[in-house]
C-alpha cells in the first residue's frame, strides 16, 4: 500500500517562503509520476506541480518562476520550494503519485494534505 505524508504547511506573509516535503512509503513504480495539488477555501482541487522520470517538471502558470518541485536521489521524497508566496496561494496542498502509463500521469495515491495560509 503506498502511503504519502505531506509537511512543511503553515502560515507566512505575502513574499515569503515555504518548502513542503512529501514522503512515500512502499512506492514501487519503475516509471512514475509525482505531482502537488492545492485546493483554496471554497474551490475545486487543482493541479500545481509535477515530476516525472528523469527529473522532468512540469507547472501551472500560476506558480511558474516562483515554486520549484524536485525529489530526492532516492525518490522517496518530493519537495515544494514555494518563493514569492501571495495571498492566493492559500489553499490546502496535496501531494500525489503514481504510475507512468503510455506517456499519462495516472495518479492512484494521495496524501491527506498540508495547510498554507499566506497573508497579506
């Protein structure tokens, strides 16, 4: 069973820093996804952030030029560098994963979030 524990939430003021970790625990997936999702209060959940085989990024514009994802050399941990935080990045952050399937990003596995609140 792949497990996914994101850290790092909390609160910072408009123009600060944060960086979330995600750890998986029995992620066995030779070709692989990982990727982080926000949901801000009252919207829908959506996609901010991916990292893909060989170290391949991907972002929304929202946040392109402001947060960096990258993984460790064992995998086992994706990070969220998040610079220049604004206001409406406030949402809570969701780290998933999985398998890499005919060039799609499948993703199976979820955590059960982190909290960012960045004030202005």
């Amino acid at each position: 069973q792949v497990q996914l524990v994101e850290s790092g939430g909390g609160s910072v003021q408009a123009g600060g820093s944060l960086r979330l970790s995600c750890a998986a625990s029995a992620y066995t997936y030779s070709t692989y996804c990982m990727a982080w999702f926000r949901q801000p209060p009252g919207k829908e959940r959506v996609w901010v952030a991916s990292i893909y085989n060989r170290g391949n990024t991907k972002y929304a514009d929202s946040v392109k030029d402001r947060f960096t994802i990258s993984q460790d050399n064992n995998a086992n941990t994706v990070y969220l560098q998040m610079n220049s935080l604004k206001p409406e990045d406030t949402a809570m952050y969701y780290c998933a994963a999985g398998p890499l399937v005919v060039s799609n990003c499948v993703f199976k596995h979820w955590g059960p979030g982190t909290q960012i609140n960045v004030s202005s």
